[in-house]
C-alpha cells in the first residue's frame, strides 16, 4: 500500500512538474471593442433672444471674417467677457452660415448640439454634465433624459454664472441665463436668534 501512495505521488509531483515547466494555455487574442459612436444628448433649443433667429436673415451678406467693432449686436459687445481678449464671433459663429455653430475642426453643429462647441475648452464641464453632475437635466433616471444646455444657464457672451429665470419656448417652459449678479440668500437664523 505505501508502495503504491508513493508511486501515486511520484506520478502527481511529475505531473505538476511538467505542467509548471510547460507555458500557460493561450489565451485567445482580446478582440478590440468597437468604438461606438458618440451619442447626442437629447436637450431642449437653446433660449434665443426675440428677433435675433435665424441669424441668416441678416448675414447672407456677411461674409467679413476680419476682428472689429460690430455695427450691430452691441448687447453682446458691451457684456462680452469671454475670454474677452482672444475670442472673436467666428470662433464659435461659422461665417458661411450663421445658423450654425463651428468647432475647431471646421465641422459645423446645430445650436440644440452647442455642448459640442463649450465642451471643446470646458472639457471638465463637458464631461460632468453629461454624467448629470453639472447643469441640469430631467427625465427618468433609467430611461430618457433631457438635458439643459451650457446656453440655458450661461450667457455664452458673458458665461459667469449670473443666475436664470424661466421662460417659454415654443410652450414649454424652460431657463435662461440673466445679466443679474446672483445675490445669495441670508444665512438661516439660529434657534436662540428666533423669538417664541
């Protein structure tokens, strides 16, 4: 019987032995992920000002990319303060077709999609308001979400956060950024400061 435990274990340790010296099964090769494409985030149309959309109306002929003055649209001049020494109309405005926004490659989006063009410098933001933490957004939390866009609460021209207020577009109501300084409300008061 020892006889035969110890040929057993012989024949074990052997066994081992051959399978530690031998290399690991190969592992199939990792198939890369498809990248999928990047999905667009349902958000409501932007807060235009009244009379100012389509922007076409008045641009056909427009076509100076030179850096001025503007004749017109001193509203947006007087508040512009974003990054105010470097940025020019047609750094987010396309000169062809005023209806549209331009990224940096050239590529032109609708203005429902300009968290494609605040994304392009504010990627930090970008990231978080798609994951819901910045911004506001409504809807289900499995299911379909709304999504405000960057223009609902920043005035692009002036993006400081100021405050909102709501509005109607095509009646439903909504929020739009307001010139106002945010005035913070007063502290709570304390329970020994309230009289019975």
């Amino acid at each position: 019987m020892r006889r035969r435990t110890l040929r057993l274990a012989v024949a074990l340790a052997a066994l081992v032995a051959a399978r530690a010296g031998a290399s690991p099964p190969a592992r199939p090769a990792a198939v890369p992920a498809e990248k999928k494409p990047e999905v667009l985030i349902e958000a409501r149309p932007p807060p235009f000002s009244d009379g100012i959309f389509p922007c076409m109306e008045c641009h056909a002929d427009q076509k100076d990319p030179t850096r001025r003055e503007l004749g017109f649209h001193e509203e947006q001049q007087s508040i512009f303060d974003h990054d105010a020494e470097h940025r020019w109309c047609l750094d987010c405005h396309d000169l062809q077709n005023r209806d549209v926004l331009r990224l940096a490659s050239g590529a032109t989006v609708p203005f429902t999609e300009s968290y494609r063009l605040c994304g392009q410098c504010h990627g930090d933001k970008y990231r978080d308001w798609r994951l819901g933490v910045h911004g506001k957004r409504v809807g289900y939390w499995d299911g379909p979400k709304t999504y405000l866009l960057c223009v609902s609460c920043h005035n692009p021209h002036s993006p400081r956060f100021k405050g909102v207020k709501e509005i109607v577009v095509d009646g439903k109501t909504t929020v739009a950024p307001t010139l106002e300084k945010l005035r913070p409300e007063p502290r709570p008061r304390r329970p020994e400061e309230m009289r019975r």
